[in-house]
C-alpha cells in the first residue's frame, strides 16, 4: 500500500491494481504498462524499479533500497551496471530524460524519485494470510498441563524454525566462494584485438596495438614478465593451430567496429614468410588436425562461412564473427549478427552438413567465443544491455549458465585444454567530436559512452546523434545538440537518419522493424507504412523536397535494396535492383549513390542505367557537398588522421581538403560517419576507442 499522499489527498486503499500518470497507466499485479490504451514493451527488471518507485512518489528510494528488493545476491559492481541499465530502459519505455526528468528524478549518489502526478490510488499490497481457526477445547480441571505442552511444542518448533534460518544463512555467508586466479599479461596503454595459448597450451601469442602503433602480434610466457615481438608486418592475428602454425590477416581494412578484413595467411610462429590463402576474409579457425582451415569471407556483398575453404556451410546477409571449430571438428560455433554496421545477435554452430542450430539469442552487444575444453558448451561473452559483458556458457542442447564475470566488460578469447582462460578486459567508449564554423578547436559532443554521430544541420549549428550506450535501452536513443556543447535533446528511440532539410523532422528506425518521424521542436512522432518492408537497414535520408524519403530494407524473401516512400501517406517504392544498400540522395535529388557487390555506383531516380563513381578508391567512405558534381571522399574508416578529399563525380579528379583525427589516438579503432555543413566550414565526425588488457585466469568453471 502506499503510506504517502496521492494530490494532496491521504492515500485510500480502494482495491485498486491500476496507477495511471500522465498518459500512462501500470497494472501493479499484471506487470503491465500501457500508454494511451496500448500496452508498451518493459522488461522485469525495469517493472520492477517502477512499482517501487510508484509505492512512495516524490519520496527518495535509495539504490541500497533497490538492491535489497530487486538484486539481492548481486555484488556492488554487478547491481550497479543493473540498476543503470534497468532506470535507462525504464526511462526509454516512458519518454523520459535524466536531464529533464518527467517521471523519474536521479538524485546522485543516492537514488531516484518518482516526480509525476499520481492520479488514482494504486498500490493494493495483500493482507497477511488469516491463521487457521483453533477449535475451543471444552472446560476441564486439567486445562492447564495441556496448555503447559502447547507452549512447549510451540516453543519448540519458533526455535528449530530459528536455527534453520540461522543454519541456512550462515551456510550462505560461509559458503567457499569459487576461487579464482588471474594474472594481467599486458601492462601497455593500447588495444588487445585477439588473443590464442599457443600449442604447448602455456604460452599465449596476441595481437595488439600499443601507444596508438599499427596492431603487431606478440607472444609472452606468463612465467615471465615481458613480450616477444613476432616479425610479421602489417598483419592481425586469427587462430593458432595445433602444429605451430599462425593465421593471419595481411593488408587489413576496417570492416566494422574491431574487425577487419583482408588476405588470410599462414606462418609459423616462430616467424618467416606469410604462405598467402584467400582473399576479403574476416576470420578464420584451424581444425583439430591443425591443417586445415575454417573461414569467413565477404563475397559479392554476402559474408560465407567455409570449411574447408571453398565448400561453404553457411551464408548471410548479415556478418559472422568469432567462428571456432570443436574440439572434434565436427562442428562450428560462431557469433551470428543479422545486420551489417551492428553487433547484437545469436550464438549458432553448424555441422559440416550445413545445418543450422541457434544455441542462444537475444544479445545486444557480444564479441568472444570458444569451446569448453570437453566440447560439451559453447563459451561466449555478451550483453542484453550495453556494453558491459559477462562470459556465459550455452550446451549444444540450449541451456544457458552464467560462467563468469567481474565490473566492466569482458572479451572472451580462448580456452586451454585444461580450462584456463584467456580474457580482454575492455574499456569501450564510442564519441563525437565537432568543429563549429571559426571555432579554434574542436569539441567532444559525447553525451554517455556510445554516441554515435548522424549528421549536422546544414547551417551547422545543430548535430544529430544516436546514443546506443547502457541507459539508452535496447531500442537506442536520438539526440541532438548544440555545436556549442549545451545539453543534449533526446528526440526519441531507435537510429536516426538524416535531418529533414528543413531541420524540424528527423527519421528513425527503432529495432529495423518501423520507421518512425521524430519532432525536433513541438509535434508528435509519426508512424511510416512498412508496406511489406520485413527489416530496414542502416541509414535514412530525405529528398530536396523534404517530402519523401530513401532507404534500404528488404521484403519478405528479397535481399535488400533502395526505395522511396512518400512521409504522408503510401507504400514504398523500390528504386534499385535487388542486392543494393547504403542509398544517399544527391543534393539536386537526381540520383542515388548506393553500393552493391562490385563498390558504390551512380543510379538515376529517372530509371537509367547505374554507373561507377570515376575516382572513388575501394574502401572509401563518402558524403555529399551542397554541389551534386562534388563528393567528400576519405578513408577515415581504417586510417587516422583521415585525409578528406572533394572528388568530381564526373571527371574523377580529386583535391585534397581537409585532415581529421583525435589530439588522443592510443586505442583508436576506427572513425565513424564524418559529416559536413553546407559550406564545407562545420563538421562532425565519430570514433571508436578501446583499451584493453589481457588476463590469464584460472579456476572459471
């Protein structure tokens, strides 16, 4: 029940299951909330955090007060990524802000506090249950004896009932923990990217990038302090097989956030000339023989999974990481991620017959797999919720166990045969930095820790960005902010697109399922018409008139493609063929440039034929100047600084134009979107940073 006011009014317990405040309503004992009739997706947890706060509005609720009721077993840094993350999707479930709280007010360091107007009475908490009626014992001389052993027996059972409990929670707080043992290998400032025990099971080789250098590949023996450089130029470390041999990544690009792609390669590892296999590869595993490799591979815009090389197993529209083979070869598990530029996903295996098998879903974020050293699980560290994971194990039959985890997020790399561990514990920010026009340095437009720039409004005073980091929710959150650097404005959920051109919508994808028009002032969001559009893709933009848009996205049993839709009203419209994404609108709304398998081309909206952009180079990213002729063409994505050119899409001629980078490039993994203002005097740009070290640990079970 509650015990506060509900407006102004002592608070009466009426029996009532339902708390309605502003155009919400929550059904206490259902679990439910609905808005404006329409039941909203939230999670337990988050339910949870809402009803307590709903038992004493305007009233501080402490964390301590959470953790008790709701994360009980939980250890400090544990309950706090928790709590974090269930007020960060309760808060996106509701439309809310931190920094303008409607409904839920932080109170730092302590707590939070339910602020809105409460308008029904709500909280029907059950009665104790009424003891079972006692029969009167008739009248007799000898009453007292017998109520002489009632009381005994009483006694007797409250005591026995008080040792048990005592006995239970002293055998809880007295409970051997798991003991476990871990040894830091790295001590520089850098990036560890993968990590193997090298074939004598005690020494471990890895790939890093220390003090912002190119990434090298080292080995150590954790007896031992220090490393040993392996001389093998510009290549990234895969797998180590059985027989010495290393797999390793030649000439790489940047792929995608911590993956690359580029000549698989064989050599020893005691050094020498890499023997060179196949090429657009992304990863690679040896098998128990040590001879014969599993890979991945990019081919004509769809990524493969091969075993042996050239007999594929299974292929995707989507991208596949950390594939390992089992311990018996006779199975493949793997990181399965249906949409290209986004690491949520599903942990598969597949058997050398091609079938199939998803052993566990739902993850938003997850990098690092191995096998159990018995084969009988499938190790692998994720997250449901930002970017702090835990290393889980799943059986080949689907039952999920948590194996381990310690405050902050985790990459598993490898498993020895005798159950040590090898882990990345990783440091992961994703940022935003601008240049407002005649400003004399740029400024960090970061607002948590995965922002994501978007675009930057054409008089270049406003930048758009997603937030994808620990209390943004599941679904992400759209910002915008002020060059300057005043706080930013949430907009709403999903992955935003483009600014209207007039700067007053912007378009949304929530979870690649709907697109939605979110207000940058007043209004409400619009709903687009999927029109049969089974998932959108990355990336939405407005045509000149700002009333239709582009994107790409695919029907039910066609691979992805471009199509235009009017805002108001009406289906999509496809405008290129099949196997066509990452659609930009010239400025003149003429033509497209979208990419299939051979690169990005040119595509008419009139219906003429595509053709390729003269000048561009494999591997570039581009946007368009206020100038159809003209495009900004860099190769920011693999290489800082980045060096930014104005290419002529007509004649190819390019002329460089600018260079970018971070004043700080230790742990750098790449830069993101880079966009421009208008006249070219504005810009904003994102990066990836992680910063890593590496750990043997002993005892995981």
């Amino acid at each position: 029940m509650l015990d506060s006011l509900i407006n102004g009014e002592p608070k009466v317990n009426n029996g009532s299951r339902t708390v309605r405040f502003g155009a919400f309503e929550a059904d206490l004992h259902a679990g439910e909330v609905r808005k404006s009739g329409s039941r909203i997706k939230l999670q337990e947890q988050p339910f949870k955090v809402l009803q307590i706060l709903l038992e004493h509005p305007g009233a501080l609720v402490t964390r301590e007060e959470l953790q008790t009721r709701i994360w009980p077993e939980e250890t400090y840094g544990d309950f706090d990524h928790a709590v974090n993350v269930a007020v960060g999707k309760l808060r996106t479930a509701l439309g809310d802000s931190a920094d303008n709280p409607s409904f839920i007010e932080t109170v730092p360091r302590r707590g939070y506090r339910f602020v809105a107007r409460l308008e029904s009475a709500l909280v029907e908490t059950p009665p104790p249950p009424e003891p079972p009626p006692v029969a009167a014992a008739p009248p007799s001389p000898a009453m007292g004896k017998p109520r002489r052993s009632l009381g005994l027996v009483f006694f007797a059972v409250v005591v026995s009932a008080i040792l048990l409990g005592l006995g239970i929670w002293l055998g809880r707080r007295t409970a051997r923990p798991q003991l476990l043992d871990f040894q830091r290998l790295t001590v520089r400032r850098g990036t560890v990217y993968s990590a193997r025990f090298a074939p004598d099971g005690h020494n471990v080789v890895y790939g890093a990038s220390w003090d912002g250098a190119t990434v090298e590949i080292f080995s150590t023996d954790p007896k031992i302090s220090g490393e040993r450089k392996i001389a093998i130029p510009a290549s990234q470390l895969l797998a180590v097989s059985s027989t010495g041999q290393m797999a390793v990544l030649q000439s790489p690009t940047y792929a995608f956030m911590f993956t690359s792609r580029g000549i698989l390669a064989q050599v020893p590892l005691i050094g020498g000339s890499p023997r060179q296999i196949a090429e657009n590869v992304e990863g690679a595993d040896w098998g128990p023989d040590g001879k014969t490799l599993a890979i991945v591979r990019d081919v004509k815009g769809r990524q493969r999974l091969e075993y042996p090389v050239g007999h594929v197993l299974y292929e995707t529209d989507g991208w596949i990481n950390y594939l390992r083979i089992s311990p018996k070869g006779d199975e493949i598990a793997f990181l399965d991620h249906p949409v290209r530029d986004d690491d949520r996903g599903v942990v598969s295996v597949v058997d050398l017959g091609g079938q199939k098998k998803v052993l566990s879903t739902g993850w938003e974020n997850e990098e690092g797999l191995a096998w159990s050293a018995d084969g009988s699980e499938v190790w692998f560290s994720a997250t449901q919720a930002g970017l702090q994971r835990r290393i889980y194990a799943v059986s080949l039959t689907g039952r999920l166990r948590l194996a381990f985890r310690v405050p902050g997020g985790v990459t598993l790399q490898d498993i020895a045969p005798d159950g040590r561990i090898l882990l990345t514990r990783d440091e992961q920010r994703a940022g935003v930095r601008a240049m407002a026009e005649g400003a004399a340095r740029e400024r960090d437009l970061s607002w948590l820790d995965w922002s994501l720039p978007v675009d930057i409004s054409r008089d270049g005073k406003t930048v758009l960005f997603d937030e994808q980091g620990e209390e943004s929710g599941p679904t992400y959150t759209v910002a915008a902010r002020d060059i300057q650097g005043s706080p930013p404005i949430p907009l709403g959920e999903g992955m935003a697109g483009d600014f209207s051109p007039d700067a007053k919508w912007v378009a949304t994808t929530v979870s690649y399922a709907q697109l939605m028009l979110l207000p940058t002032g007043a209004g409400t969001v619009k709903r687009i018409d999927k029109g049969g559009i089974q998932q959108y893709r990355p990336g939405i933009h407005w045509m000149p008139d700002g009333k239709e848009i582009v994107f790409s996205g695919n029907l039910a049993g066609q691979a992805v493609r471009c199509f235009i839709q009017n805002t108001d009203g009406g289906k999509p419209r496809p405008i290129t063929p099949e196997g066509v994404s990452a659609c930009e609108v010239s400025p003149d709304g003429q033509s497209i440039a979208a990419r299939d398998e051979d690169g990005f081309k040119l595509y008419p909206l009139d219906g003429g034929p595509p053709r390729p952009i003269p000048g561009l180079l494999p591997g570039e990213g581009f946007g368009w100047t206020a100038d159809p002729h003209f495009v900004y063409a860099y190769q920011g994505h693999q290489m800082v600084p980045a060096r930014i050119y104005r290419l002529n899409i007509v004649n190819g001629q390019r002329q460089f134009f600018k260079e970018i980078s971070p004043s700080d490039e230790v742990g750098l993994c790449g830069m993101s979107k880079i966009a421009f203002s208008a006249n070219g005097r504005a810009y904003v740009y994102g990066y990836v940073r992680q910063l890593s070290e590496l750990y043997l640990v002993n005892g995981v079970r």
